[in-house]
C-alpha cells in the first residue's frame, strides 16, 4: 500500500511557462510614457511612430444595396451588386437614388 503514489505523474513533454530572467517585460502605457519623456530626435522611430506596409491582399468589395460581399458590376449605373435579386431592384431605381449609393461609396462619376 505505501508504494501506490496518489499524486499525479509529472508530464516531461509539457513545461510550464516562465519568463526568461534577464527580459523585461512592460505593459504598453509604460513603453508609450518612457518614449514621450525621453527628448528624442523628430526623426528617430519609436514604437508608436512606426507604420504599417500596405496590405498584399486585394481590397474586399461589397453591395451597394445588401453590404454583402459583392462579386459583379453593373457597368451601366456601376452599383456593386451581390444576388439576381438586387440587380432586378437596381433596373428600376431612379438615377438619383443610385448617385445617392455612389456618393456614399466615394464614387465621383455621374451616372448618365
């Protein structure tokens, strides 16, 4: 009976984690306030005047109409459009109401 260990068997593939102990570790306030009392030249990059690259990926379209993601066109009026549905509610639009959905989208071409 004294040699039934009622304790759990210690894993060797699972390590538990621990920081190194010559890394120091600062939350984001601490690294934005030591960066802003330092006097540092206007040309020196820090951590919060760095920028991003521009993204690879292609920029996502979506309807005009619905906001769905939207595949097609209309190369008449150029609304997006997603569905038969909403080109069939397109076809009967007035041109104001569809300068209204370019305008909204930042397109600056008349419909004519």
């Amino acid at each position: 009976m004294d040699s039934l260990c009622l304790s759990k068997p210690k894993r060797s593939f699972k390590r538990p984690f621990a920081f190194p102990k010559n890394c120091v570790y600062r939350p984001l306030r601490q690294i934005h306030n030591m960066e802003r009392n330092q006097k540092l030249p206007a040309d020196q990059t820090t951590y919060f005047t760095l920028n991003a690259p521009p993204s690879l990926l292609p920029v996502k379209k979506y309807s005009d109409i619905s906001g769905l993601p939207a595949p097609y066109v209309d190369p008449h009026s150029k609304l997006r459009y997603a569905n038969v549905e909403e080109y069939a509610s397109m076809q009967h639009m007035p041109s104001d109401i569809i300068n209204g959905y370019l305008t909204l989208r930042g397109y600056t071409s008349a419909v004519g």
